[in-house]
C-alpha cells in the first residue's frame, strides 16, 4: 500500500503541510509559524491568522512537494484539521483541502486537531501501541484519555488552565487520577503513557513525568519535539491512518468545527 496523503493544518497560528506515504512514512513536512504576525498584539488575532494562512498554504504546498520530490498528481488524499480552533483559520484550510481534493478527484477528510496531537507519539521511533493512555496538554486544555484504538478515545479527566506552570501541577494531578492503583487501570496495556501537545515539549514536565511514571514501572512515550507543537504531519499521519479505514469522502461539503469534543467524535 503507498496511498499518500497530504495533511493541511491551520487550526491557530501555524501553517502546517505534510506528506505521509502508508507504508513508507513521513515524505516531508514544513510550516510557518505566525508567532512574528502576532507577537506586537500580545496573543493570535484570529482575522490576521486566516489572512496569513490564505497567502501560505499555496507556496507551502510546492514546498512539501518538492521537498518529497512528488508531483500534485500523486497525492491519493487530503486531511485537514475540521476543529477545534479559530473559525476563520479553520476555514482556510478546509476549504483548501476541499478544493484541491475537488480539482484531483481524491477523497477529503476532517480531522480532529487533538487526534493529531495524541497520535503523534505514533510517528516516533519507538511506538506505543494500542492501547495506551494519552495526556493531551496543549494551549488551553489538559486532557488525559484512554486511547484504545483509531476514534477509540474515552476521556478519563480535564482541566481549563490558565497558567502553563497550573498545568504542569494539574497534569500530575491528572496521572494520580488516570492511576488511582486499584483494579482498574492495573489492567494490562495501560502501563504506556503517551504525552501529546504543545506544553509536551517541556523538558522538566517530561523528566517529571518519566520519574513518576518509572515508579509505577510504567514508560512514557513523546512525539519528537518538532510534532508536539501544531504542525502538518500530525494531520496528514491521522488522516492516513482514517483513510485507510475507508473514511473519507468524495462529496467536497465542508463545515468547520471551533468547538469540538474529542471524545464525542465521530466521522
Ligand atoms: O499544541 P499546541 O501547539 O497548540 C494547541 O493545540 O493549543 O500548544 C501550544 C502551547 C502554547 O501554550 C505554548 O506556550 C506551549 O504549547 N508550549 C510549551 C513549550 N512549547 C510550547 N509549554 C511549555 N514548555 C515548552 N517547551
Ligand atoms: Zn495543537
């Protein structure tokens, strides 16, 4: 099997494209990040992120095309973040990705932004598997869910924080949650520990919880620190892995989604 699918991420304040070749692995990815646009403002503005995102996305597709040395006719299908994020942002490239599908006659599908995150410890070397508990802990939300398949995801606890060291605390609180030591979680499989999402990146977050984790004999797997934060190949690698199952469409109707429960997915 070499379907290959270009994944589209414009969920926030990054670009994101990425080619992913079943069988083969990650062809190339590349993204720009707004950082810059919106640094003067003090946070995204999210009318200046879609604009950004519309003048991107076109030069970003040659990039990752040439850098994979493939042409756009062999590109089998075309993922793109549906939700959660900015509208407008989100809009940018599902309407991209629609239309590009459209013109190629492939199939399009909307991904879960936190999907991507939780199976991008997939894309390293080595890989949990199946299944395996996820903590999600991205811009706003920590999240921490049982993952026991592709669309498997039973959320086990959450938390809004609004300081990133919150998180961090909330995040140990969390493990003590996911691990109360009684009959259930002692349940065979669940002793990987998967850390996905922006804050994932964090160095001491990670040595903290490799040592609680170590004590419970258990280990904890990281995306490399290039996917923790948003990017494409997060997208594209879920996407392949949904296209594969069959999903997808070839019917080009598109909505996006800003507000977007993980665990209440379906497609
Ligand atoms: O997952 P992400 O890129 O976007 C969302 O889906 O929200 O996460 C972005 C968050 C930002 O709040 C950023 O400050 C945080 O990840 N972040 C970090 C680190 N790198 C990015 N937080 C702590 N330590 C880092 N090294
Ligand atoms: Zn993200």
């Amino acid at each position: 099997m070499s379907f290959i699918t270009l994944g589209i991420e414009s969920s926030c304040d990054e670009t994101g494209l990425a080619l992913y070749q079943t069988g083969h692995g990650l062809l190339a990815h590349v993204l720009h990040t707004q950082v810059a646009l919106h640094n003067e403002y003090g946070g995204v503005v999210p009318e200046l992120a879609s604009r950004d995102h519309v003048q991107r996305i076109t030069p970003l597709l040659r990039q990752v095309l040439r850098e994979a040395d493939k042409s756009i006719g062999q590109i089998d299908g075309i993922a793109y973040t549906q939700g959660p994020g900015l509208g407008g942002a989100l809009l940018v490239g599902a309407s991209s990705a629609n239309a590009l599908a459209y013109a190629l006659d492939i199939p399009s599908i909307g991904i879960h932004h936190l999907e991507g995150h939780l199976l991008s410890p997939l894309l390293a070397d080595p890989a949990p598997q199946f299944p395996f508990v996820a903590l999600l802990v991205s811009g706003g939300h920590t999240q921490l869910m049982c993952v026991d398949g592709i669309g498997q995801y039973l959320l086990l606890g959450e938390t809004v924080d609004d300081a990133a060291g919150e998180a961090f605390d909330k995040s140990a609180k969390l493990l003590g949650l996911g691990y109360p030591g009684g009959a259930a979680l002692a349940q065979t499989g669940l002793n990987q520990l998967v850390v996905a999402g922006g804050v994932g990146a964090n160095q001491l977050l990670r040595s903290k919880l490799n040592t609680e984790m170590g004590k419970r004999g258990g280990t904890v797997f990281y995306p490399d620190l290039e996917f923790c934060t948003d990017n494409g190949a997060m997208i594209a690698f879920a996407g392949a892995l949904r296209f594969a199952q069959q999903q997808g469409s070839k019917n080009y109707r598109f909505n996006v989604k800003p507000r977007w429960n993980l665990a209440q997915t379906t497609y």
